[in-house]
C-alpha cells in the first residue's frame, strides 16, 4: 500500500514539474531567448552542470560553470538593475542583477588577482567600473571580470553563473547554449548578426 502512494506521489510530482516548466518557458521565452551569452570570450567552454551532485554529496550544483582566461569580460545577459555586489568565502566576489521581471541573474568568483593566483585585488578586479548598487545595467555591459574567488581559488577561471525566477534556481543550459551560438555568430558575422552584442 505504501508503495503504491509513494508511487502516485512520484508521478503526481513529476506531472506538476513538468506543468510548472512548461507555464515557466511560455511565459519567459522572450527574455531567455534574447538573452546575451553572459563571458565576452570566444574561447569559453561550458557544459550541463546545472544538477552535479557536488562538495562531497553535499549539495547539488545549481549553475553552470563558464570556465574562460582570468579577466575575460561578464556582462549582463539583459537589462537590469544591479541587485547586489558582495564577498562571501564561498563565493568570493559576486554579482546579481535584477531583471525586474521575476528573474535575477548571478555571476559568482569574480576576479580576486592582481598577479597569478595573488588573491590580492578586491572590488576593483572583480566589479567593472560604473556598476554600483541599485545602477542600471544594459544587456551586455560589462558588470565585471572572470577569476576564481571564494571557493574557487585556485581552480580553472570560471564564473559560476546561475539564474533564479522568483528565488529558485532553474536550468537554463539550452537558452546558455542558444546565446553561446548567437555570440559566436556575431564574432563570425558581425555585419549580419542582428544580435544585441555588443554595448
Ligand atoms: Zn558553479
């Protein structure tokens, strides 16, 4: 008896996930599909992270990791206002912009480095210049730089980049990966392209 509840919990559970995604994407196709690839550097190199179980089973990986060269430009993938620009240990230097729509988008181990692996620059290697608290930001402004800060000293550079609709995390690999083909047109195209790439 048991089983079979557990059973129709699951499929009740994987029904109104499923209801919840698609109400989610027809709602919000527009702002991610128009969304600007968030490195400005034709040589990052991504994949489907969003899920990993990470830290030792300890906690599942609700981003995508950009790995790109130490300073390479993060821009915002849309218009915004900066929501917050902090320092934790874990996550080092860290960027939110508020889209005004329900959706916030993270940029997360900014720059830390002045030389190699220093971890001796600050708000200014980490934070573009002009962006402040409460500042508006326009798609595909440069908001600050990849690094390893927090708990990615020392790792490969990447920007772990998350978005979140009303507070939770979503999977947006897809629309990364659309913006990632429009961006690499543009670089191919520039004239062509009717992409937004770049301010
Ligand atoms: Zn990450």
């Amino acid at each position: 008896m048991l089983k079979r509840t557990s059973f129709i919990f699951i499929l009740v559970f994987i029904f109104t996930s499923f209801i919840q995604q698609s109400q989610l994407n027809a709602k919000h196709n527009h702002f991610l599909e128009s969304m600007v690839f968030p490195v400005r550097n034709v040589m990052s190199h991504f994949y489907d992270d969003w899920g990993e179980i990470r830290g030792n089973g300890n906690r599942v990986h609700e981003g995508i990791d950009i790995r790109a060269q130490k300073g390479s430009p993060i821009v915002a993938i849309a218009d915004g206002v900066v929501n917050t620009l902090a320092f934790t240990e874990s996550s080092g230097y860290y960027i939110a912009i508020d889209h005004q729509n329900g959706w916030l988008s993270l940029y997360v181990h900014l720059d830390d480095d002045i030389n190699g692996n220093d971890n001796l620059g600050g708000r200014n290697t980490a934070f573009a210049d002009g962006i402040y608290l409460g500042g508006e930001v326009i798609a595909g402004q440069t908001i600050g730089y990849v690094g390893d800060s927090g708990n990615a000293d020392g790792t490969v550079p990447h920007v772990h980049f998350e978005v979140r609709y009303m507070g939770k995390s979503y999977d947006i690999y897809d629309y990364i990966k659309s913006s990632w083909e429009r961006f690499e047109k543009y670089i191919k195209f520039p004239k062509n392209s009717v992409s937004i790439y770049f301010k």
